[in-house]
C-alpha cells in the first residue's frame, strides 16, 4: 500500500514517522506544507493520483484552540474543507482515510463520565465547533474511514504542554496550575504505534467508523505538571495548584474530558499504556536531547 501522511511536521505526523522507521511493510510518503497544500483539491487531487496513495493519514490540523477564536475561517479551512477534500480524492482511488479529530468535539458536554463514541457531541469553540465539521466532511465523502479522536497530546517535538512544565519548573521558583480541568495525557507515539498497527495488520477493513483513543488513567492539569517535574528531578519549583478563572480564555475547555476506549481496544485487540509510564519515556528522552 502507498499511503500518504499530511501534517508529517506536526507532533503526529513525526511520531509516525519514528515508528515507520521500525519497519513495517507498507510505501509511506510524509508531507507538509511545503510538499501538500491540503487546502487546494488540485493539489491533493494530484499528489493522491501521481502517488497512487491507497490511504492517507490526516494529522495536519488549526490547533491553536485561543488563535482559532479570531481565526475562524481558517481554521474552518484547515480542519473541515482540507479534511473533505482529502477524503475525496482518495475514495475516489477506491482507498482509506485515517482522519484525526479530538475530545474538543465534547467541549461544551458536562458530568464526570468518560466520553463513549455515540455520545452526543457538543464543541464549545471554533477549534472543536470546526474539528467536529472535518468528521462530518469525511463522512459525507463516503470514503471508507476511521476517524481517531484523541487528546492531550504531546510528545518530544513542536510545542506541548509536557515541554512547557519542563522549562518552567526548570526555570521559575513557582508556578499555578490548573487543577479543575480533568483529562488523559497522549503520547503521541502510542497513538502513532496504534496506527500504524491497524495498517500494518489490515485491521481496518470492516471496521469503519469514530474511535476513541488516549493513554490509560485519569488527571488534572495540575497533577500532570507535578508528574512532569517530578520525572526530570525539578524539584526546586513550587507547582500550586488553581482554578481555571484566574486563568481568562477565549474558550471553556472541557472540565471532564477522559475518552472512553472500550471500542478500539475491542475491535483491534490493542492494549493501552497508561499516561504516567508513557511520560516518564518521553522526558527520559526530552532530557537526552
């Protein structure tokens, strides 16, 4: 199979990478901006013909969450028109799309229950009002897809909030973190190795449709950063923890946003790290850079 990746300088789009360069038996073919303007049909119409891509994998995304507010068009462009047309060359190759959406689509849903796939969505901003668009452009292209939604990503490349803490609590005496806002860390390696398993075993046919994906557990912001300090010896650095109010935002962020992942696990048999064993591997391998 020849499968392009867009979005392949992303956090994504690089952990893909590093684990493609494991081996696996598939032609994989990483683009960017430079190589792909998803926003042209043209041009991913030709890249998708002149490849002969049988599948693509979507992790080109608008992410800024605050920028997107004042952005809405092109984050509307970026995450629902791009989407669609990547779904429409490729299906009409008779091929796949792995699209990857987020728990944002949740944004404006309440109580403390972990988020099934059929629940009822809800976005509560422009990034996951236009996240939860790109969905529904897949899905009216007809292309055979799974749809990935994820969250908290991080990883060793771009900007994160894992690489964040790192220079903080190296840097400051103290810092405030929230501690009302609850989710599940992602290594984006992990997600990148459930990917590229699903490909490599051909465990996507059959299995169309919306999937949840994070890494195991449950915590705050708050107890995320004490973790994150804790794995890279900071330990000169106060990390207090408070409400989201004193922090202003252009967007409510979801209070509970942990993904339920009975459904991924079931259908493709994978088992799951859980956050913290996964982030003491990443700052173990931020701290050798």
């Amino acid at each position: 199979m020849n499968i392009l990746v867009t979005g392949a300088c992303g956090q994504l789009g690089r952990s893909i990478r590093d684990r493609v360069a494991d081996g696996v038996r598939d032609n994989y073919i990483f683009t960017d901006i430079a190589e792909l303007d998803i926003t042209s049909p043209e041009q991913v119409e030709r890249v998708v013909n002149d490849n002969a891509i049988d599948m693509v994998i979507n992790c080109a995304a608008y992410t800024d969450v605050e920028k997107a507010e004042g952005d809405a068009s092109k984050a509307m462009l970026l995450n629902a028109t791009a989407p669609g047309y990547l779904a429409s060359a490729v299906k009409s190759r008779g091929g796949w799309m792995i699209h990857v959406s987020t728990d944002y689509v949740f944004g404006g849903n309440t109580g403390n229950t972990p988020r099934g796939e059929a629940e009822p969505v809800n976005p509560s901003g422009v990034y996951g009002a236009t996240k939860l668009a790109g969905e529904v452009a897949v899905a009216q292209s007809g292309v055979k897809a799974i749809v990935v939604r994820t969250s908290w990503l991080y990883s060793e490349y771009g900007r994160n909030f894992v690489k964040t803490m790192l220079k903080l609590t190296a840097e400051r005496p103290s810092i405030d973190v929230v501690f009302d806002q609850a989710g599940t860390p992602t290594y984006a390696r992990d997600l990148a190795d459930t990917i590229v398993g699903i490909i490599d075993g051909r465990l996507f046919e059959g299995n169309e449709g919306i999937y949840h994906y994070s890494d195991e557990g449950v915590t705050s912001w708050y107890d995320f950063a004490c973790a994150i300090a804790a794995f890279a010896g900071h330990d000169n650095c106060d990390i207090r923890p408070c409400h989201s109010d004193e922090f202003p935002s252009k967007v409510a962020r979801p209070a509970y946003s942990v993904l339920d992942k009975s459904k991924i696990k079931k259908v493709f048999g994978i088992r799951i790290p859980h956050w913290a064993a996964s982030l003491a591997v990443c700052v173990e391998k931020l701290k050798n850079v």
